[in-house]
C-alpha cells in the first residue's frame, strides 16, 4: 500500500541525505504556507470588523462564539447542514451501492469489462461544466426542478466514476478459487457476491464513502446550479450567497466558513491515513 | 456460467441506467442543441449549423479565458514539477515528524473551493489582508499591490490559489511513487559512485514515470475544467474587466448568468453548450495526447 510507513521494510540504511537542516526548513516553510492562511481564517472567524483593520495579525480580543451563533442564524445553517447532510447521505450510498454491483461485475466479465471499464473512467475527463449544463436541461425537461433529486441524482452519477473504479481495482484481485468453490456448493451470481465478495470489500467500500462524501460534501458547482431556492441550499452555497449578502462583515463569513469545514476536518484528521491512501490509489487507477 | 451472464447484466443495471441517463444521454444531447439558436428557456429557434462554434471561435473574451487556462496549466506544470516533486523528495524517508508534515500538505485538498477562494480573496484584500502587511513587515514594502484589483497581478493570484490547493495531491502521488522506487536501484547506483543529484537524476526520475503521467495528466483535467476556486475569488465575469475568466466560468456565465457583462453578447445555452463542446474536444486532446505520450515514455524507459 503506498503511503504506509510499516510497508518500507527496516534495514535502515540510508542514503546520504540532505534531509537534515535544509531539508527540515524547507518542509517547515511548506506547512506554514499551508497554515498560515488557515490560522488566518480561524482567527477571523472569531474577531470583529474593526479588529481586522487595526489588528491584522494578532488573535481576537476576545475569543466568544457571538460571530458563530450569529452565521449560523443569518446563513440559516440549519436547513443548509441538515440538506447537506442528507443529500450526502444518500447520493453516496446510491452511487455506493451501484458500483459495488457494476464493479463486481465487470472485474468477473471475460468481454467487454476494459469497454466498460473505460467508459466510467471517462467521466473523470469530461469537463464538469458541459455535463452539468446539459444535465439541467434534461432535468428541467423530466420536472425535477425545485426538488433536491437533481442534486441527489448528480452526485450519486459523479460518484460513479472513482467508486467503479477503486472497487473494480478491487474485486479484481479477490482469487476466483473463492467464488468457485461457493458455485459448487451451489451458490448463484447473487449469493456469490453478497455473501463472499462484498464482506471481503468492507475497505475499499469504506474508502470509496469516505472519498465521494467529502467531495459532495464540498462541492458547490451543482447545488449553484440546481438549487435555486433557499430551501435547497447546501452548506458551501449558504456560505457563498451568506457573502454576497454580507460582503464586509468578515467575521461572520469566516465563522461560516470555519463551521463549514469543521465536519470535513474532523474527519480527515481521524482517517489521515486512509484517506490520502485512497485519493492516491484512485488517482493513480485514474 | 450462462446464469452468472445474464446476473452480471442486472448487476450492472442500476449503475449503467444512472450513467448513460444522466451523464452520457445529456452530454450526447448537448451536441445537437449546440447547433440551434436556443436561448435555454421557451422553444428552441432556427437552426444555426456551426454558427455557435464559429462564434466562439471569434469570441475574443472566451478566448483569453482559453488562454488563461493555458496559463493555469503552465503554472501549475511548472509548480508541481519543482516544488510538489520537491516536497515529496523530502518527504521519502522516516523520521519523526515526516507523518505530520505530510498531513499537513496534504490539508489543502480536503477543504472545500469555497473555504480556500474565501481565504485567498481576503488575504490577498488591500485593507483587511495580511500579505501586504507582511511584504511590509520583512522590509518589503514596496513590493505591497491591489493584487486582486489590478488586472496585472489578478490572475496570478487566482494561479497561485490553484497551486496551493493541487499542491497538496501532486505532493502525495510524488511521494507514493518514490516509495515504489526499488530502493535496491538506488543504493547500487551510490555504490556505483552516482552522487544525489546523479542518483535523482538517472534513478529515481525516469522510475517515476507513472507518477509523472498521473500528476500531469491531472493538471490538465484541473487546469481546463477549473471553475470553483475562480468562481469564488473573482465572480461570474473573471473580475477585474475580464482578466481572470477561465472557460467554465465563461461557459457557466454564458448558460445561467443573466448579466454575462464581460462576456460576449449572445447569452444563450446553446451557445455555451457549444463552448462546452470546444472545451471537451480540447480536454479530450490533450488528456489523451498527454497519457499516450506517457505511456510511450513508460515502455521505452522499460
């Protein structure tokens, strides 16, 4: 697996290395790069408009939620985190579910798995604005529009592509013995699958959610697009009209925008590993 | 086996039913579309044959946005080649901290487009931002801009937000391929003689090859399809006048916006679809282009 530490195996001989000093500064520079803006944005979160003028640097004067409560009421997060969460929740598991069985599939086809296969994977090439259009006339033309199913049914599609893709990877690897010993006993494609492929794909199944939900998590092309009414807004969509409303409140909008990506941090920082193991396994298949 | 055949055609079912009808079906019936007058709403008008296509073609806005996304995919080019390949260089060995370092690089791809455009646009901001403080604090004061209001420097910015969110995935695909770097390879060619450079140089570059195709094969996916980050730090039009509108944003623009200002006249959906068409073609090259040409390099370097 690549990414995982154990999996280097210890004669620790090493290189000359220039790692030592320099190398050291130079990864040091790297994070704060990467740190610096998001201390900039926490701190905000929690200051005054006053304070963002006259202190740019130095932390708030005060460390009360008042910028929070407010953001979360004018932004009216609640509906947002609560459609948010359920559109989530169920285009992942549709496109969840759907690919477990198409990539099953195609990992046991003899002909026309590398046609398929393709096909799929051709959907992380194609430019997302073309699809999204095209996919909103026919969504007008089906009258979905002001119902959360455009949205549900998009990301569960754009899903697809990675899901199919790492699960196939996957099953393609699970020994035929297996399955062919439970067809002696008499077990058919169904009972194959649900009862000795799929327990065995618990990980990949898991890396698959993980990935697809925090990527519709953090979208805001598609809800822009279809969801045309405050009731349909998502997180990352209240967030960006709560800005246009309140260009020069800054506090409010980095409070929003903290509140937005605490469920997504708290995440990545439970399951580093597995998460940059997966993004990196299904970029590399990709 | 005859059973298990036809199982496997419902297993596929669902997830072909969902594919085809909502993303091939359209993308397929954009192709048509693109060629009547259409303003998106009410009936479609009079049959234009490539008129759209022509058009964009002479839209001097859609085609500096072309040219921007050229930009973005240079920059982005040269950034991860240097620095993102540099990075996980220093990234490839064990030690304390190596796990932190990387998590913490690898923290711009988890946030979401609307957090990074958020934070780029207000640090980069002339009266509440914190990078003219700083150029003026380390003594460079003369070095403080507008940034984002000056069309000179604006796209730059939008470039470098860009950068520091791909970054994060160009570093970890780098680092996981040195790690498949047989490190036998490498330790013959010290005992070789081969000096660090040497060694990077002769081993362990043309042993990432894969990792070179995937990361640039990705940038240009990033680069042509880029929307979001854009869309948040300088809005519908590419502010300011233009200067930072890249394709989708114009597209998007094109088929939704009812004020398109910077953009051509003709607001229309077919006419975007057309534009979408175009951009399609181009990703379709290069995407492809770019993984044969890897590939070859792949085989021979075998």
């Amino acid at each position: 697996m690549p990414g995982d530490p154990t999996a280097r195996v210890p004669p620790r001989r090493r290189l000359p290395a220039p790692r030592s000093l320099p190398g050291q500064a130079l990864l040091v520079l790297a994070c704060a790069v990467v740190l610096v803006p998001c201390y900039f944005l926490v701190l905000g979160a929690f200051k005054t408009v006053p304070e963002f003028f006259s202190s740019p640097f130095s932390p708030p004067q005060s460390w009360g939620l008042d910028n929070f409560v407010e953001a979360w009421d004018e932004a009216d997060l609640t509906t947002a985190f609560r459609n948010s969460v359920l559109i989530t929740a169920t285009s992942v598991l549709l496109s969840t579910a759907c690919a477990c069985l198409a990539a099953y599939a195609i990992a046991r086809m003899t002909r026309g798995a590398n046609l398929l296969q393709t096909l799929f994977v051709a959907g992380l090439v194609l430019p997302t604005q073309l699809i999204v259009i095209a996919a909103f006339v026919e969504m007008r033309w089906l009258g979905l529009i002001g119902t959360p199913w455009p949205v549900i049914i998009l990301y569960a599609v754009y899903g697809l592509p990675l899901a199919v893709l790492l699960l196939t990877g996957f099953f393609r690897t699970l020994p035929p013995q297996l399955l062919e010993a439970a067809a002696i006993d008499g077990a058919g494609a169904w009972r194959q699958f649900a009862l000795i492929a799929l327990p065995l794909a618990r990980v990949p199944i898991f890396t698959v959610i993980l990935l697809n939900s925090v990527w519709t998590w953090n979208d805001f092309f598609v809800p822009l697009v279809f969801a045309n009414h405050e009731s349909l807004q998502t997180v990352p969509l209240a967030i960006l009209n709560f800005y246009g409303e309140n260009t020069t409140n800054y506090g409010l909008v980095f409070a929003g925008v903290t509140m937005s990506a605490i469920p997504v941090l708290a995440v990545y920082i439970l399951m580093t590993r597995q998460f940059i193991g997966g993004v990196v396994a299904g970029a590399i298949k990709g | 086996m005859i059973r298990q055949k036809s199982a496997f055609a419902w297993f596929l079912a669902p997830a072909l039913f969902l594919y085809l009808g909502f993303l091939i079906l359209p993308m397929v019936a954009s192709l048509p579309l693109s060629l009547f007058d259409w303003s998106g709403a009410g009936p479609i008008r009079d049959f234009l044959g490539l008129d759209n296509f022509a058009a964009a073609l002479r839209d001097t806005a859609f085609l500096e946005a072309a040219l921007h996304n050229v930009w973005l995919f240079v920059a982005l080019f040269l950034f991860t080649n240097t620095v993102s390949l540099g990075l996980a260089h220093l990234l490839d060995r064990r030690y304390a901290l190596r796990d932190v370092y990387r998590a913490i690089i690898f923290l711009p791809y988890v946030l979401s487009t609307i957090a990074i455009g958020f934070i780029w646009q207000l640090m980069l901001s002339p009266s509440i931002g914190i990078l003219n403080p700083m150029l003026e604090a380390v003594g460079l004061g003369s070095l403080t801009q507008v940034w984002l209001g000056d069309p000179q420097f604006a796209l730059w910015c939008v470039i470098a937000a860009f950068a520091w969110q791909w970054n994060a995935l160009s570093t970890v695909i780098y680092l996981a391929g040195l790690q498949n770097v047989p490190k036998e390879l490498r330790e013959a060619a010290v005992s070789d003689g081969a000096g660090a450079w040497q060694v990077f140089r002769h081993v362990t570059v043309p042993a990432l090859a894969p990792s070179f195709s995937t990361v640039n094969v990705l940038l240009v996916i990033v680069a042509f399809r880029a929307f979001e980050i854009a869309y948040v730090i300088t809005g519908p039009i590419g502010a300011p006048d233009g200067a930072t509108l890249l394709m989708g944003v114009d597209i998007y623009s094109n088929a939704f916006a009812t004020s398109s200002a910077a953009s051509s006249t003709t607001t229309s959906m077919s006419y975007a679809m057309a534009q979408g068409v175009l951009l399609s073609i181009t990703l379709g090259i290069l995407a492809f282009g770019l993984l044969s040409y890897f590939g070859r390099r792949e085989r021979n370097a075998r």
